[in-house]
C-alpha cells in the first residue's frame, strides 16, 4: 500500500483523529491555515487503500481551483494510482451531472429528444445568442418528463431565447444551472431518491465535501441520500467563511443540518498561516466577535490587496491593478478587455486575469489563440495605451485588428466602446511598483505575507463593533482578514 509522505509525522493529534475517524459521519470544521487540505487529503488515501471494496473513493469542492489543489496534494502524498477510476477528485457540479445521468439511464427522468448522456456547459454565452430580457427559460420535472418553462425575473440580464434554448435541450445540450433544476425536480419524488440513494450505495463508498458551508439546499439534499447510501460521508468546512450566498448558500442551515444528522465533530482551531503573533491576534480576536482596528497601510506595503467588489478596486490606489474588469465576463466588449488585461498583469505581475478563461469562452477561443493569432494585436494596444493615445483611437485600432482576425465578432466589437475600462488600465500603465487586487472570494484558499485591505465605511463599523458570522459581509471581510501570514492592513 503506498504511504503518505513524511509530512504526516508532523500532524496534530487533532488533526489525525479527523483524518482517521471511524466513524460513518463526519464533520471537521477547519479554521484558517488549520491544515484542512491536508486532512482531507489524508482522508482521501486512507479510504482509498484502505480496503479491497471497490466502489468509489470520491471526493468534491465547488470550484475548480480547489478541487485542482486537492487532487494535486492526494497524487503527492499517495500517488497518482490514489486517482485511478473510479476513484475522483471533481467538482460538485461534475457528481451532480453523473446523479443526472443516471437516472436519465435508469429510466426515472426523461429528457426531450430521449437523450442519456448530455453536453454540460458552463454557461450558454458562447453557445446561444442572448437578448436583455427578465424572462429565462429554466427546467423544471412533471411526471418523470423533464419539461421547459419560464420564470419572470425582478431584474433584467441576459438570456438565450426560450426557442433557441428549447432546440438546445432537445439536442441534448444544457448548462450546469439546468442540471441543477433538473435534479431538484426529480427530488420531489420518492422513486428519484430511491434511486440515487441506490447509486450512492452501490457506487460510491466515502464521500468527503470540502468548503461545506457554500451548500445550498440542493446540496444537503444531495448529502442526505449520500449519508444513507455510502458507507462514509465527511464535511469540512468554516461557517466563518461561506461566500456562496449568491447561490442560494445558508452556513445557518448547515449548521443546523450537521448538528442534527449525528456528525461526529473534530475541530482544527491552530493554524500554522500565521507567521507573527500580530496576525494571530487578530484572527483570534475575529472568531471572538471582539472590536479590532487595523494599522494603517499603502498599497505597495502589501503583496495584495483585497476589497469587496472590483469597482472598489479600479477605484483605488492607481499602483492597485484588478485582476479583473469586473465580476464575470457576458459581453465581447468585456472579453476583450480582459484579454488586454490579462497581457498587463501577465508582463508586470506573472499573473494571469481572473477570468481569462469566460473570455475565450465568450470569443470561442482556445488559449493557444491567444498566444498566437491574437498576441500581436494585443501588444499594439497596450503599448498605444502606455504612449497616451486617446482610448477612443485605441480602441478603434483594436476592434479593427480583431475584426481581421475574427471577422464574426466585428459588428459586436463596435456595438459599445469600453472607454471607461481602457482609461483605467491606461492610468496604471506607467506604474512599475503595481500590486495586484483580488475580491474576498477570490482570494479565498490563499495567503501572502501581508495583506492590505480596502475598507468601505461599513466595514470600518463593523470592525468596531465586532465581526459576526451570519452576516455575508462580514464573512467576506473575515476571509480577506485572515489571508496575511505577516500582517494586515487597511489601505489608505
């Protein structure tokens, strides 16, 4: 049996009791820097060589980012043969995919056209044309048939025609959401949930949910009928730093569904993130609701810094350089803006924008494109910028170049001009001491040395006050707060 690296001598007892529980249910609530990736992945092992059973050893986190970083840590403690099939390390979004296929295999739900295997995407953006609209067609399950209907939203944003979006169904393509609503109609019927509960026991026979408290109620459901059929289910997570609220996410509804459903609770309290007793304090202050004041700090005192929201970052200290334009990527405009700011954070950062990869979605590009047909053009605008050419011109110049290249997006490209955007990378250009800018949720799972962060006048209060865990702001303010190994500051 291969064995973990030498790292695990160097556990706490805490740490090995959560690591090698017996018990059937259980739930680790890790702090910061508390090793919980590192628990889980010894988890992960042991079960998976643990026993001759065959069934699956699997293990899930909701974004691809932390699901990579806890593959990666199995494969060099156990090695690469810990992942073999059908022994995974996925997404959330890709085991709720297989429960779905299943019972479209099992005959319990029926998809228009009759399909059983299905083309997930991540959005519909780059695969149907999208109108302003408050009506999306969604899913929805009438009598073992998945069927489509529309929901009148409060807000306008944009989304495929209910048309285009049938056609797509019927051709057995849909988006991740879809899954999702497919799956919470088959749920309200006994015979779904005997027959995933059937998949869980014949299939899978540990279970571990990293980052639990992001689960809305679909998940627990899905937890439940996992709990009843695997022979091991372990939640990890801090309802101290649940982000996912925008998805339905309730770290009180957890709470309350781990304390009834018999978990056995192991708690990882010492972290090993802080490097100065400055930083612990804090962070201990923090989890005891106690009033703190953060030191005062500039932008290039700090390895990052972090707010809110993107707006709040472009609206900063110009040596701060966003790694994004702004949450997501929907539009040609957006995406080619991050493409121009990915070529920035690239040469004065290392780093790559955030979400580089929407926008070669959204231009239905692949990323060795980018290095190639589109880099040139690229660099041009860049340097117009750098040299003060008006954004206008440099934008002009840009959708031009692009149109060459990609004649289908032309029209697009000059339907709006991001002036605004370029204008605010252009302010940055001539910066050599830039500091990169993250959001709460995107700087969660990380650390630097120190950390400056941009503090609203609400955030000010509550620091006075003392941080509370039920409130999303405040667990988006603790998330960015506890990142720093060395020190915290606010930014002035």
């Amino acid at each position: 049996m291969p064995k973990p690296g030498a790292g695990i001598k160097s556990l706490t007892p805490r740490q090995l009791m959560a690591s090698g529980s017996p018990h059937g249910r259980v739930y680790v609530e890790a702090a910061p820097g508390s090793g919980k990736t590192t628990v889980s992945a010894l988890r992960f092992g042991l079960h998976r060589f643990a026993t001759t059973d065959r069934r699956a050893v699997v293990a899930v986190s909701f974004t691809r980012s932390a699901t990579e970083e806890l593959r990666n840590r199995v494969i060099r403690h156990w090695g690469p043969s810990s992942v073999t099939w059908p022994h995974r390390i996925v997404t959330l979004d890709s085991l709720l995919c297989d429960l779905l296929f299943h019972l479209l295999q099992e005959g319990v739900l029926q998809w228009p056209g009759g399909h059983t295997d299905l083309e997930v995407l991540d959005t519909w953006r780059t695969a149907l044309p999208a109108k302003r609209g408050r009506i999306r067609p969604v899913l929805s399950v009438d009598s073992r048939q998945v069927v489509i209907r529309t929901v009148d939203e409060s807000q306008s944003s944009n989304h495929p025609s209910v048309t285009d979006f049938r056609k797509a169904i019927s051709e057995g393509r849909c988006t991740h959401d879809n899954v999702r609503e497919a799956l919470q109609g088959a749920l309200a019927t006994g015979e779904a949930r005997k027959a995933l509960t059937s998949y869980f026991e014949t299939t899978i026979r540990s279970l571990t949910v990293d980052e639990v408290f992001d689960a809305n109620d679909l998940d627990r459901d899905i937890f439940s009928l996992a709990a009843s059929g695997c022979r091991s289910l372990a939640l990890v997570g801090d309802p101290w730093q649940a982000l996912y609220q925008f998805r339905g996410a309730r770290p009180a509804a957890m709470t309350t569904y781990i304390s009834e459903n018999s978990f056995a609770t192991y708690r990882l309290d010492e972290s090993f993130r802080w490097g100065s007793d400055r930083q612990a304090s804090l962070t201990s202050k923090l989890r005891r609701r106690m009033p703190v004041q953060l030191p005062p700090g500039l932008a290039q005192d700090a390895d990052v810094v972090i707010a809110h929201k993107w707006q709040e970052l472009w609206g900063a200290d110009p040596h701060v350089l966003p790694l994004a334009i702004k949450p997501g990527v929907g539009q040609v405009q957006e995406a080619i803006c991050t493409l121009l700011l990915n070529e920035i954070t690239q040469h004065a950062l290392g780093l790559q924008a955030v979400f580089l990869h929407d926008a070669l979605t959204t231009l239905g590009l692949e990323k060795e494109e980018l290095a190639t047909t589109l880099h040139p053009c690229l660099q041009d605008a860049v340097s117009h910028l750098r040299d003060g050419a008006p954004s206008r011109q440099v934008w002009q110049c840009l959708s031009n170049g692009l149109a060459d290249l990609m004649p289908a997006l032309a029209a697009q490209c000059c339907a709006r001009k991001p002036l605004r955007a370029l204008t605010r990378l252009q302010l940055r250009l001539g910066d050599d001491q830039l500091v990169p800018g993250l959001t709460c949720h995107q700087s969660k799972g990380r650390e630097w040395d120190t950390v400056a962060i941009k503090l609203s006048t609400a955030d000010t209060s509550a620091l006075a006050r003392g941080l509370d865990p039920t409130e999303a702001d405040h667990r988006s303010l603790y998330v960015a707060l506890t990142r720093a190994r060395l020190n915290t500051l606010a930014l002035t």
